[in-house]
C-alpha cells in the first residue's frame, strides 16, 4: 500500500468500512459491484474490501483489536500476535522502564501493548503508509479514537510526538537516552522482490536486516533496556554475550526469536518459551538439558515411543532438555525426536507410539501399506536426505481419504528410517 491510499482510506474509508457486513470471500465481487454501483471511488472500493479482507484474517492475531485496526499484507504476516506483544511489555515494565522507542514499530502490534502497559512510546516507521496506518490504530486501541483528523494530533507531523513518526530507525536512535528502552523490530523482507503469491520476500540472512544488526548490537552497549524481534532462525552463534535469546512459540507456531540485553535479560543463553490458549506458559533453558543422554543412545522400537518437542524448543536447540525429561536419547544428532521406553507426560511435547520401524526404501513402505490396507499419509521429515514430496510421488499415496497413517522420514542411529506412529497422548 502507498501512502496514498492510506490517506484516502483515512480520509474516506472509514466510514464506509464500518458499514459493511462481516467478510466473506464468495460475496466480494457482488459487493464491490455494489459499491461502485452506489458512486464510490472504484479505488476506495478496493482499499475498503481489501481491509475487510484483512481484519477477517487479523482476528487470529489480533481478537476484537482488528475490527477497528488498518492492514496491510505484508505488515499483517509480520505483526506481533497481541498475547506476544503483551509479554514484550511486561517485560519492559517489569525492568522499570517507563519510556520506550519502538524502530521500526509496523502496524503498532508493539506499541499498542507497551502503551496498554503504562509505558511512553515513541514509534517510528521508515514507510510512509506504515506510519500513518500504525498512527490510526494506536490512537482506536489505546484512546478510542483514530482518523485521518486526528493524524496530526497522532504524531506523524511533528518528529518530536510520542506516538508515531515517519522516520528511519538510524535518524530516531540518536534520540535514545541511556536509560530509555529501545524495542527493535527489523524488516526482514526484501523491498522490490516478490514471492510466487506476489508478497515481498523475506530475508533470513542476518546481514539484510533492516535497521541493521550492527546498530542493534551498538544501541544496546549504549542504552541497555534494549531488545530486538528477529526471525526464529537466528542463529545461535550471533547471540551477544549475556543476552537472552528467547524463542517463542503460540499454540504450537513458532512465532520469533526475541534477543534481550541487560535488565531485560531474565535468564542468560537460549531459552524457549511455549504460549497456550488458557494455560499457563512454559518455559524451557540451557540449564534444563544439562545432564542428558547423548544423541544415539537409544533407538526406535515397534511399541516405543518417541516423543517429538515443541519447535521453540527445537529451534533454541534444547532438545536435551527433552531427552532428560524422559530419560531418553535424541534419535540423532540435530532430529530432535526422542526415543525413550517409559510413558511421560511433558508439556512442551508430543509423544508418539512407535508402530513400525521400516527401512526409508519407497519399496518397503509400499509393502507395508498394501498389506495394511494403508490409502492416505501424513508425511513427516525431520533429519536424512530423503526429499517428502519426491518420496509421496513414488508411493503414490494421498494425504485423504481411506485409512490414515503418520510416517516419519528420520535417521536413527543406523542411518535413515521410516517410523510409522501413532499420537499416544
């Protein structure tokens, strides 16, 4: 989206939006049809079913905050989920912060939540579009009010406002004193390239990010109540010294890899944390995977069971944490799933009874399908050379339909594996 149209969304839209009936795709044409047919601005028309489209899909991420938020595609994808972005605040206020300069603040996912937490924001964006849409919706989730009128009052003409600005992360840095808190969240996508379904592509190269890592890395040694959203592939020998690499995870979905410095730091090194709809969280560090077996130890038996960890888990590399929870053995180095002969209850896995153990052959798991009666399969891989899709093709199997089984494509301590399993949990 141009600022353009975001202005005449602001300046038009709003009204018109709030009329429309809940979203659905099957009714779009008709209705833009409709509007058009009523004389309105065929490009307001599009900007306003586009937001209808958007809200529809932002309630996942956003729960009643998106009826009265403004989107854009690529800023949706990327935004905080509203439970994560609560955290990132308490956090903040739990160090005594009260003031917080939020670079690259997006729709204002973040600064929505720091505000709600009693924090002073200053959020900057380095598009133009994306300033005034973050402006709009910290102003409607944090005051109830929000419209073009009110933009001027929202900040975006005075570089001097507490809300939101349009300006770079390297310009506002300078503004960061020492004892502000500083929250980075760098684009990761690549301006002017486009994926397959016409999105901006993303970025997982730590050099490309945009403010960069280098003055990340410089604003914390100068301001140290500062942290940084990055992708969940940060990779662990980038992490600074005495910083806390937090992956996170919601309902299963891993969502980023949070770096925290000085007093945000609640514990030192990689940790993972799982958030659950209605439950408490669960945390996992280093300190839990102190001690346990090594990788190999143990492999897969028909009627074992192996137990497969959380992906925040996986990703902040504590597997081992797993392994000595229930007295198992990671089936090889860098898999992740464990193997292990007791039944345990772990909330940050999934534990799988071990059906068959087969050879990674397309020949043999064929067999074994046809004497099962086997139509449809749910494919996993995780570890060995096999590639899933080329492997689906020569089976020739669907994933619906008929009787249904889960087949791991993995490697075990004799190389590579096919283990059919069974949720036993």
């Amino acid at each position: 989206m141009d600022a353009g149209t975001a202005r005449l969304l602001l300046d038009e839209g709003l009204d018109l939006l709030a009329e429309l009936p809940p979203y659905e795709e099957k009714d779009a044409l008709a209705l833009g049809t409709r509007l058009r047919g009523q004389g309105h601005d065929p490009a307001l028309v599009a900007a306003v079913l586009t937001q209808a489209r958007l809200r529809a899909r932002a309630r996942g991420k956003f729960g009643d905050d998106a009826a009265r938020m403004l989107f854009t595609a690529d800023g949706l994808e990327q935004a905080t989920r509203r439970e994560v972005a609560g955290r990132h605040a308490e956090r903040f206020a739990r160090a005594g912060v009260t003031r917080v300069h939020d670079l690259g603040c997006g729709l204002g996912a973040d600064a929505i939540a720091f505000a709600r937490h009693g924090i002073e924001v200053h959020a900057v964006d380095a598009d133009e579009a994306t300033a005034l849409l973050a402006a709009h919706n910290l102003a409607v989730c944090t005051t109830g009010e929000g419209n073009e009128r009110g933009r001027e009052e929202a900040g975006l003409c005075s570089h001097d406002s507490p809300a939101v600005t349009h300006r770079t992360a390297e310009d506002a840095v300078a503004h960061v004193e020492t004892t502000d808190g500083v929250w980075f969240d760098p684009a990761r996508r690549t301006p002017g390239r486009t994926d397959a379904r016409g999105r901006t592509r993303r970025t997982f190269r730590l050099e490309d990010l945009t403010p960069s890592w280098d003055l990340v890395v410089a604003t914390a040694d100068r301001a140290p109540a500062t942290a940084a959203k990055l992708s969940p592939g940060f990779p662990h020998p980038a992490i600074p010294a005495g910083t806390e690499a937090e992956w996170v995870s919601t309902a299963g979905d891993l969502v980023e890899c949070a770096v925290w410095w000085g007093p945000l730091v609640g514990t030192a090194g990689r940790t993972a944390t799982m958030l659950r709809p209605a439950a408490d969280l669960v945390g996992v560090t280093e300190a839990d995977a102190v001690g346990a077996p090594p990788p190999g130890l143990i492999g897969p038996t028909p009627g074992g069971l192996v137990y497969e960890p959380d992906l925040a888990v996986l990703q902040a590399g504590l597997v081992g944490a797993l392994a000595r929870a229930v007295d198992g053995s990671e089936l090889a180095p860098g898999v992740g799933y464990v193997a292990a002969e007791r039944v345990t209850d772990v909330e940050f896995a999934r534990r799988h009874r071990v059906v068959e153990v087969l050879p990674a052959q397309v020949k043999a798991v064929k067999a074994w399908a046809r004497r099962e009666g086997v139509t449809g399969l749910t494919l996993k891989r995780r570890g060995g050379p096999i590639d899933p899709d080329d492997f689906r093709r020569r089976l020739g199997l669907g994933t619906k339909g008929g009787d249904q089984a889960t087949l791991l494509l993995t490697t075990g301590p004799e190389g590579p594996l096919a283990l059919v399993l069974d949720r036993d949990d």
